[in-house]
C-alpha cells in the first residue's frame, strides 16, 4: 500500500501522519481490551521516546526507500533485520548467541551484499535508506524487548502511534494532500489499521 501511495504522490510524512494517526481508534482498543487507562502507565518514559524515535525513523527511512527502488530489492534487504537483531541482542540484552546463529548471520550479510553489488556499477542509493531502517528497527526491537519486562503492549504501541501522529502531522504541514478518489481515501486509512495490528502482532512476539 505505501509503495502504491508514494507512486501517486503522497509524501512520506502524509504516510506516516496516517499510519498512526488511523491505527488510534485500533489501538485504544486494544488498550481497552488490557485493561484501560491504568495499563498506559510507565516505568521507563525515557526507552520509551527512544523506541518511538527509532521506531518512527525505521518507518520513514523505508517509506523514502520505497520511492527509489523496487519492492523486491527492498523488501528483500530488510530481510537483514533479523540477522541485525540477533549480533546486537549480544552487547545490549546479553543474550547468548550459538555457533550456528553466528553462521547464519553471516550468510546473511553476504546475501545483502549480493543484492547491493558494490563495485558493479548499479548500486541503488536508496539501498543505503532501507539498510538505515533497519538499522532503526533492530534498536527499537531491542527496546520493546527491554519494555515488555515493565510495561504492556497496548502502552507500548499506544505510545508510538501518537508519536508518529504527531511529529508526521507537524512535518506534513504545506505538503499534504486531500485524496482524490475513494481508493485513495481507503488506503490511506488501511495503512493505520494494518500497522497498528502488525506493530502490536510484533511487540507481543518479541515479548
């Protein structure tokens, strides 16, 4: 859906201001579904603003990717997330890491580097994009991994959704667009509910 909006002319921003902005009425929801308000409270607000920080620039990162490259290629080099998750979970959670993951992780960088071939002459800028996000992925993965200890997953994506609403809806300002057809108007709508159902999916797995 992002990919198919950017092509029609949407922004980043206006993107992201809808990709939290419409995953609210979801996502309060599911808040609550928890419990209610008494679930938002939390321990860590600081690793809160970082993940949401991080979160969010993963998001744009690979938004902006998206307009400069093929779906494939870059669907296919944010397939390096898990391998960047796993070599960082080390230093930052301490978690043990076997001789096969190891190996795995270096197959898995050598295949990044088959779909980036450097030195060939068709290196894609906008691969530089994706591998930042997910760079931001993996940090804030971390951090919901940390959070999930102290504090719920509805506080968890509640508080990037508002986040992203906001900062997205101050940036967009003099570059938004009212949609032009229905279909428009429906994807944009469909790309908050399906990333807040999907950001919550992912915070109660990585729990």
């Amino acid at each position: 859906i992002v990919k198919w909006l950017i092509g029609n002319g949407f922004s980043v921003w206006q993107i992201g201001f809808c990709r939290g902005a419409f995953s609210l009425p979801a996502v309060w929801w599911l808040v609550v579904r928890a419990g209610g308000l008494h679930t938002l409270k939390t321990r860590r607000p600081g690793l809160h603003l970082w993940r949401c920080l991080v979160g969010m620039g993963a998001m744009l990162l690979f938004f902006q990717a998206l307009a400069g490259m093929p779906l494939a290629d870059a669907v296919a080099l944010g397939f390096s997330q898990p391998f960047v998750v796993t070599a960082l979970s080390v230093p930052f959670l301490r978690e043990r890491v076997g001789r096969h993951r190891w190996a795995a992780i270096v197959v898995g960088f050598l295949g990044v580097l088959v779909i980036l071939r450097p030195g060939v002459g068709v290196f894609n800028p906008s691969a530089l994009l994706v591998l930042g996000s997910v760079l931001c992925s993996a940090f804030a993965i971390l951090a919901i991994r940390v959070l999930s200890r102290t504090e719920s997953n509805a506080a968890i994506v509640l508080w990037f959704s508002i986040t992203c609403t906001g900062v997205c809806g101050i940036a967009m300002i003099g570059t938004a667009r009212w949609p032009e057809t229905a279909l428009q108007a429906a994807l944009l709508v469909a790309i908050g509910i399906l990333g807040g159902f999907g950001q919550f999916f992912m915070t109660v797995a990585y729990r």
